[in-house]
C-alpha cells in the first residue's frame, strides 16, 4: 500500500472523497475538503501525487489522465496522471499519480 512521504499530517492518498459530501466546489453539508486542489505531495512508491477534483467519470486506476493546471479538474484522456484504485464520479475528489521521472 502506498502512502505519503510528505511531512504533512493526515494525507491519504488511497481514498478518494465524494462529491457528496464536500459539493462541486470542496465545501458542502458544513463540510470542506480536508486538502488544497492542487496540493502535491510524494507517495511512498516515488511518485508525486496531486490533488485533483473528477471533471467526469472516471475508472479506477486509469492510467490515461490530465490533470488541468490551472483548474485543477482531471479527465481520463490524456497520458500524464493514474486516478485513484476507486472509480470516481464527477466532482469527487482524489489522489492522482505521476511518475516524478
């Protein structure tokens, strides 16, 4: 399993966070999300992971996805970043790799 490197507390990088709970915008139900859009950290497995808002459906662990950077919305075209091992709905929120090499 892998996990953040990065000495900031709290960071789980395997789980993704329901639009649900946190709304399109990251705060909802009295709730905001625990991380910043676009927060990057390192994962134990030597991979940088930001964090990153579903701009549709997207697959667990597809390796074909673009993270905007100015928006910070992922998609499953592209060839930059792998979203997270649990399928994802628009506007949840979540953990995508890139290899740092």
């Amino acid at each position: 399993m892998t996990f953040s490197i990065t000495p900031t507390i709290g960071i789980d990088i395997t789980n993704t966070l329901p639009a649900t709970l946190y709304g399109t915008g990251g705060t909802s139900q009295g709730y905001t999300a625990p991380y910043r859009l676009g927060q990057e950290v390192w994962g134990s497995d030597g991979k940088r992971y930001v964090f990153a808002q579903a701009g549709g459906s997207i697959s667990a662990s597809t390796a074909v996805c673009t993270v905007s950077p100015s928006t910070f919305q992922a998609t499953n075209s592209g060839v930059s970043y792998t979203s997270p091992a649990t399928a994802m709905v628009a506007n949840d929120f979540g953990w995508f790799s890139a290899a740092s090499v």
